[in-house]
C-alpha cells in the first residue's frame, strides 16, 4: 500500500523533458514570429476587439506547430478543419439562445466527438469553439462571417510552420513511413521479418486503449530506434573499421568501361569505387550492372567472358554519384540496415576528408555477424 501511494505521489513530478534548449530557442523563435502575423491580419480583417478573443486559441495552435510538429494534433488537416469545424459548432450554438453555461458544455463536447470522427482532433478548437459559443458582442455581430479570419489565420499558422519548421530541421506536415520493398515485391523488408509488424502496432494501441499523441508512424520509428540501441549495446563496440577490406581495387573517373569489366572480372567483384586525385578522393561507384548496360552485343552466341563494349565510354559517364558511404567509426547496427533494407551491395568508407580507406561488402557482414555470433554462444 505504502509503495503504490509512493508511485502515485511521484507521478506528479514532471518528467524529464527529451528536448534541448536549441529545441526550446527553435519553437520560441517560431511563435514569436507568426504571432504578430495573426494578429496584423485580424486587426486588418476584423478589428482589435475580436481579434484579441481569438488569439488565445491561435497562441495554443502556434505552440502546437512549432514546437509539438510531429503531433496529430499539429498537423494542417487537425488545425485548419478542427478549427473551421468547431467555430461553425460555436456560433451555431451562440446564435441558438441557450444559456451560455449549457452553450459551454454543448459547445466543447459536440466539438470534441465531431473533430474524432473526422480524425482532426485540435485541443485550441475546443477553445475557439467556446470563444464562438459566448464571445462577446463582437463575435455574435458577425455570426458565420467568422468562418473567415478563422480560416485565414489557420492557413497563416500552417503556411508559416511549412516554411520555418523544415528549414530548421523538422519535416512537416510529418511524412509517412514508405512501405515500399526496394526489390519491388511483396515481401516485407528483410529488417522487419523477424521485427514487428504493422498489425502488431495497431494491436497494441487498441489493447493500449487510451488516446495517444504521437502518430502510428513515429510510434513504429521510436520502437525502432529503441531496437537498434538494444541490439547496440548487445553487440558492442564492433564498427566498419573492423569489417572493412582494405586492399582495395579502384578507377579513375576517366577509366575505360572495359578495364574496369576486366578488373571486376580479374578480382571477382561486384561494384568499383571512384575516386580522384592523389588523395584517392571517392567520387562515384560502378556495378556489373551499370557495366552490362554499355556493351554492345555481337551476332550469335553471346559469351560473357568476351564483351564488347562501346568504345570511348568512360566510368565518368555510368557512374552513380553521389555515394551511399560510411565513416570507420559507423557501428554494426547502421551497417546491417544500409545493406539489407537500403537493398545496397557494397558500403565504400571514407574519412573525414572523404578519401576512400575501405569497403565492406555483404558478404564481409555476414562474416562479421557469423564470428559475433560465435563469440556469444554459450561454452
């Protein structure tokens, strides 16, 4: 008993934030820039008096958007229809004659059911339909003409958060997670066979039962990144500079396709580093395909030990630029996700300078994996 009393005196400490003050400083600067914006264009529309009751409500949709953007809540469809949608239910309910404390109540729960069922839930909605429902003298003067600084001021929040969020860093309107498989088949992602899966997310929120306020996509991406640092810490420190090859072969950008055929040929490889310079700066990568695709065909019998390719193509010309590449330090986890859901066959890894020091190829992390493995079995 005393222990369960512990639990639930402590729950009302506040929980550590996972936001730095850099993040604090971003959303601040962010509202304090639209704010004046919101309030110019009321004052030009509507006039001061009612453009002061609804800036209560567009201050919580700017907290909302700048500093919660990955939110439901935040999104455009949750700002602009929550809001046009509960203001229609609050001057609806202001121009009926209720009481104003049965206005009240009718106006926040009608508000809330509708913004669920329409999957637009704005909690500052709920106070704009309030304001709506028994505003003062000025708000129930212009009736449904509201709809229109509303509208526009939403349009005004969610124009600025697109612009300023992703250039500070926050993609918004957050993006869905791709389900595309990049072998174009219906297989899930090799990462995810013997993960979670989508249904097992969806089972877990009916069973969680509560509404939560994070979006089924991000909800999929925490788990995730929890699983990596789990798997992280399991393996330890094992990085690409203990996997990598380093007696690599490579070209120039001006090498003829045909001896770089002849080297992949000569040493059994796959793909081909480019690179620049004394320094060996890395610049593009060439495959067998990339190759296969520049051959001309002879009549009859093809043999693929005897390409002719066309004459005068460099690498310069097929080369994929620029690189999917890793640093030495780059840990086994991010290694095993480039190149089994990215669909790559070969990792270059370049220093600080992006001078190319190695190469790890898919068979190098199965071997890696395969001693891992080993060294973890029980004696």
């Amino acid at each position: 008993m005393h222990d369960s009393l512990s639990l639930w005196f402590r729950s009302f400490i506040p929980a550590p934030l996972n936001a730095s003050p850099k993040e604090w400083l971003r959303a601040a600067f962010g509202i304090a820039l639209v704010m004046p914006l919101v309030f110019c264009a009321g004052y030009w529309t509507v006039g001061t008096p009612l453009t002061l009751q609804i800036m209560g409500p567009a201050g919580a949709s700017a907290v909302l958007v700048f500093v919660a953007s990955s939110s439901p809540f935040a999104q455009p469809w949750a700002l602009m229809a929550g809001n046009v949608v509960a203001a229609l239910i609050g001057i609806g309910l202001g121009m009926s004659g209720l009481p104003s404390v049965l206005s009240l109540a009718l106006a926040a729960c009608l508000s809330l059911i509708c913004l669920f069922s329409l999957r637009c839930l704005h909690p500052p909605s709920i106070a704009l339909s309030l304001v709506a429902a028994v505003g003062g003298a000025e708000v129930h003067q212009l009736g449904f003409a509201l709809i229109g600084p509303v509208l526009f001021y939403s349009l005004l929040l969610v124009a600025v958060a697109l612009v300023y969020n992703n250039l500070t860093g926050h993609p918004y309107p957050k993006p869905r997670l791709s389900r595309e498989n990049v072998h174009h088949t219906h297989d899930l992602s090799p990462g995810e066979r013997m993960s979670f899966t989508h249904d097992d997310v969806d089972q877990a929120l009916r069973e969680f039962g509560e509404y939560v306020d994070v979006t089924r996509d991000d909800l999929e991406r925490l788990i995730k990144q929890t699983e990596k640092h789990a798997l992280r810490r399991s393996m330890g420190e094992i990085t690409a500079a203990h996997v990598m090859s380093r007696d690599l072969r490579w070209h120039t950008p001006d090498t003829f396709i045909e001896q770089a055929w002849q080297t992949l040929q000569a040493h059994r490889l796959r793909s081909l580093p480019v690179v620049e310079g004394d320094d060996h700066r890395l610049v593009g990568i060439v495959t067998q395909v990339d190759l296969l695709k520049h051959f001309h065909p002879q009549p009859g019998r093809l043999s693929f030990g005897q390409l002719n390719f066309l004459r005068g193509t460099k690498l310069r010309a097929i080369m994929t630029s620029p690189v999917v590449s890793v640093t030495a330090d780059t840990h086994m986890v991010e290694l095993v996700y480039l190149l089994s859901d990215r669909g790559l066959h070969c990792l270059p890894v370049i220093d600080a300078q992006q001078r190319l020091i190695g190469m790890i190829t898919q068979t190098d992390l199965i071997a890696a994996l395969y001693r891992n493995w080993l060294k973890h079995l029980p004696d």
